[in-house]
C-alpha cells in the first residue's frame, strides 16, 4: 500500500466511510495499524490514573479507529470470498462468525415467563427484586429455542461478522538461517587438455 492509499484510509476512516480494500494483501497494512492504534490504547491505560476522563475520551476514539478498520478487513476478506488470511512475516487474519445474542424487551413479562416456568432461581438473582444472570438467562433460552417455546418478551439478534488478528511476532536474538550458497569451483590443469 503506497503513502497515498494510506492516507486515504486514514481520512476515509475519519469519515467512517468502510469500503473494502482493492488488493488483498493491502489487509497487512491494515492489519499493523490496528496493532499500533492497540499499542496507543495500552499507553494511555498508563496515564489513566492520572487524567481519567480525558484519556477515557482519547481511548474511545481509538477504539472507534480499531473497529472502523476491523470493518475494512471484514468487508475485504468478504469481497474476495476469504475466511482467513496468512500474511507472511505479518500476521494472520481470521473472519469470526457473528455470535447471536438475547435481547430481553420486557423484564417483568421475563421474570413472569421465569417464575410461571419454575426456572426463575436458575437464571436470576434476587436482592432487592430479580436480576437476570445474562449467562444462566442465555442457556434456557437456548434451550427453549430449540424447543419452540420462547416467551414473546425476548428476541435473538445476530451480531457482526467479527475479525481476529493474530500478529507474527520474531524472538529477539532470533538469526535468520543462513544458508551457504556458494559453488565449490573445480580447478583444471588447462594444459593437459586435447584439442
């Protein structure tokens, strides 16, 4: 990726305007931008003792970057029909499937649904009235999916297409191989040859 693309991606990404990569191997850049925009939220956790919501500000607008290209890379691999991408000496690049989640509409029609069901200890808590255990919540109405006997209270919603990066990283002091490649040269006599 030359200066110029770089700098496209860049104003395109201030402008949220995701559209995928023309080569595929432009993901490497990419890819070594997040690590440096993840490499800038890890510093500023440092200061965040310090000046706490300024850098709690600076870190979401890092954040904002890191899933904006993350967005890139999704729409690139799926432009050109890949799952996953090894870019040598770089990193590898892996599509995730999106992960369906359970949107609770209604609370109390949930925890009625719960108590009418006997499942209410299984999934909630109660301290000064029910809170739903997200985790316990999620197992049932799995559960009930399959069975068909959802309450009208909660709805399933499918979230993005989510993408990992896995970066290469050499071992310090690590030599690369050298191999020798020079010819052994045979030396003739030239003056015992016939003509």
């Amino acid at each position: 990726m030359d200066f110029n693309s770089k700098v496209e991606l860049r104003e395109r990404c201030a402008s949220n305007d995701v559209k995928s990569l023309d080569d595929l191997y432009d993901i490497e850049d990419v890819a070594f931008i997040i690590k440096d925009l993840t490499h800038k939220i890890d510093i500023q956790k440092g200061y965040k003792k310090k000046k706490n919501q300024a850098i709690n500000d600076e870190m979401k607008v890092l954040q904002n970057k890191i899933d904006y290209f993350k967005k890139v890379i999704v729409s690139t691999l799926e432009k050109h029909n890949e799952k996953n991408l090894t870019l040598p000496d770089a990193c590898k690049v892996n599509l995730r499937k999106p992960r369906p989640k359970w949107i609770i509409d209604d609370e109390e029609a949930f925890i009625d649904f719960l108590i009418e069901k006997k499942e209410i200890e299984n999934c909630a808590s109660r301290l000064e009235g029910w809170k739903i255990e997200k985790k316990e919540a999620n197992k049932i109405l799995n559960d009930w999916e399959k069975s068909e006997n959802l309450p009208e209270s909660v709805h399933k919603e499918l979230g993005d297409t989510g993408v990992t990066i896995s970066f290469i990283e050499k071992e310090e002091g690590a030599k690369e191989e050298e191999v020798d490649m020079t010819v052994p040269i045979k030396e003739e006599d030239y003056d015992d040859l016939e003509y």
